[in-house]
C-alpha cells in the first residue's frame, strides 16, 4: 500500500498548487489526476469552480453521512529550498515535496484508500485554504446538508483531534502627513512612528496564551521623510472561550487618541471544541485521541455547520510551510488504512459502525 501512496504523492506534488497565486481552475491538473482516480475505483465526481482560484472536487460512493476533507493547495516555495519542490524524493525514511507535509500526503492516502475499498464514501478536495478566507468549504457547507460527520485533514501525526483555537487577522492602516524630518514634526505626523508604537503596546499587551503575531509593516518612503501612511497586519488565534470582540476593543484601546487610523477585520473563525459526537467518532471508529493543537483548521467550519468533527492526517505541523518540507513514511500508511476505514463503512438503517444518525 505504501508504493502506491508514494506514487499518489509523486504526482501530487508534481502539480504546482501554489496559493498565491490563485490560479487554480476546474482545469487544473491536479483535479484532472484526482479525478480520474476516483472515478476509476467507482466514485461519482462533481467539480465546482467558484472561480478566483476556488474549486471543488466531491467524489462520492453509496450512501454515507462521513465526508473527509483535505485540500490540494500549498504556501508558496521560498528560495530556501535544497530541493527540487516539486519533486517528490524519497529518503532516509521520509518524502520530500512541497505540501508533502500540508497535505498532499494525506490526499494521496485518500486517494489509495479509496481504491483499496469498496464501501460508501465521500471526499471533498478543494484548493482555496491557504487563500485565507475557506470560499471552498463555505460553498460546500452552504450546498450540502446530507452530511452529519467530518474528517479533516492536517498534520496530527495520524491522531484524532478534537479541539483546536480559533483565528482571527486584522489590518490597521495608521494615517499621518509627510513632511521633512528635519522639522522635527514627525514625532507627532509620521505614521509609521503610530504603527511602531500601536505595535509594542499590543506585543506587550498579549496575553501568553493567546498567540498574537504581528506579520506586516508597510510604509514611509524615505529616512528623511515622515511617512503618510502605515499599514499593520497582525492576527491572534484565541482559545475557546476566548472573546474576540473583547480582545479587539481591547486593541482599538491601545491606539492613541489623537491618530487617525482605518481598522478592517481580514478572517475570523471559531476555535474547534470537542463534543460528545465527534468523541462517538473516535470511539466508533477506534481512531487514537490525539492532543489539542494550537493551529486553525476548517474543521471549525464544519462544526459550527453542525457536523460532528475531527481532525486527522499524516505529518507533524512543524513541517508544514517550511522549506524541503516532509511527511515521514511511516506514517503514511496508518492513515491510510484508518481512511480505508472509514470508507469501508455503508449506511445502513441510520446507524454507521455504532455511531447513531439523527
């Protein structure tokens, strides 16, 4: 089995998925290969391009309530890389490629499991989540209301996780007025002089378990000009429970009085908290309980839809965005016998492998 989610893997990562851009289509060879696959190991596919580098791919089997989810689209590669990226190499025990690790390497053991059974399943491969903003799985949500489980995948090393914090990324765009630097005025005008300021009140108002992070600063022109305008982008990834809003005003408080500034909210989305269903999951399925993690996934999407979630694939998170990034073998196919898993289980009178329908 590991061979042939080797060879899976192989032509995933020879597909150039990188987001941004966004210039993924229905077309796309990605979605060619994939679905060629599926429907030669029985599945009906259905393609959805939402357009802007938004697709969908569902391929479904019989009858089930369990959808899984990975997406096909990776970061982009940094001149950082050793290695070819789009190029699987295989060595000393692991796969190398870009989005081996996020998550190609759990899409080609999607891909193996659904031609090593025979069962019900469906599969939804999309192409937006490093984009930010989750169109493809919104879309989905919005259309599909047959489902009661979901299976996302993102590296948890092959656990089932239950819980995970939420994300939310904000810009600020700090006003000023140029003038020489020389008038000493920029004290007051420069607006970058505003953002670095907003900038060390909030890094010292965090609290340490909320995961800020500053990620942008743009503006100014010259070192002798007080700069216009500032722009800050920064996000924070609460846990549950944690209110947004109350940490938001908290940050508008950090601002000075007397600055002009604009405030736009990038993304937001819920924490994933565990629940009776998805811990039924777990049992029905006999998946291994991995730990909370700290990243987001749309595991939260599903579940605020009202679907019993879970978290599961390949690979470890540190690896994930990084150059000459890797899956490790053995983990590739345990996942891919506890996909098969699931997909090897029919619906049958309202009841899936112990875990009640309603």
């Amino acid at each position: 089995m590991l061979g042939r989610v080797l060879n899976h893997l192989e032509a995933l990562v020879g597909c150039d998925t990188q987001n941004p851009p966004r210039t993924i289509d229905a077309e796309h060879r990605v979605f060619s290969y994939c679905a060629e696959v599926l429907r030669g190991c029985g599945c009906r596919v259905e393609i959805d391009d939402l357009g802007d580098g938004c697709v969908n791919l569902l391929a479904t089997r019989g009858q089930t309530e369990t959808v899984l989810n990975c997406h096909l689209d990776t970061v982009p590669t940094s001149e950082s890389w050793t290695r070819d990226p789009f190029a699987l190499d295989v060595e000393s025990g692991r796969a190398y490629g870009l989005g081996a690790c996020d998550i190609k390497g759990a899409a080609a053991c999607m891909l193996s499991a659904a031609q090593e059974s025979e069962g019900a399943m469906a599969l939804l491969l999309t192409s937006d989540e490093e984009a930010g903003q989750s169109r493809c799985v919104r879309s989905f949500l919005e259309k599909n209301t047959r489902y009661s489980q979901a299976i996302v995948a993102e590296p948890t090393h092959g656990k089932a996780v239950l819980a995970h914090r939420g994300v939310a990324t904000f810009e600020i765009e700090f006003m000023g007025k140029a003038g020489h630097s020389s008038l000493g005025s920029g004290q007051t005008s420069n607006a970058l002089h505003h953002a670095s300021c907003w900038c060390a009140r909030a890094i010292e108002w965090a609290p340490n378990d909320l995961r800020f992070n500053i990620g942008v600063i743009q503006g100014g022109t010259k070192p002798n000009v007080s700069a216009s305008s500032a722009r800050v982008v920064f996000g924070m990834r609460p846990q549950a429970g944690q209110c947004v809003d109350e940490l938001v005003e908290a940050l508008h408080g950090l601002i000075e009085p007397a600055c002009s500034y604009h405030w736009r909210d990038r993304f937001r989305a819920p924490a994933l908290a565990p629940g009776q269903a998805s811990r039924a999951m777990v049992e029905a399925y006999g998946f291994d309980e991995g730990e909370p993690v700290d990243f987001w996934t749309e595991a939260a999407l599903f579940a605020r839809a009202g679907l019993a979630t879970l978290v599961l694939g390949p690979g470890d998170i540190k690896q994930a965005h990084s150059a000459d990034e890797f899956v490790d073998l053995d983990e590739l196919e345990p996942v891919c016998r506890v996909y098969q898993r699931v997909f090897g289980d029919s619906l049958v009178g309202g009841h899936m492998n112990g875990v009640c329908k309603s």
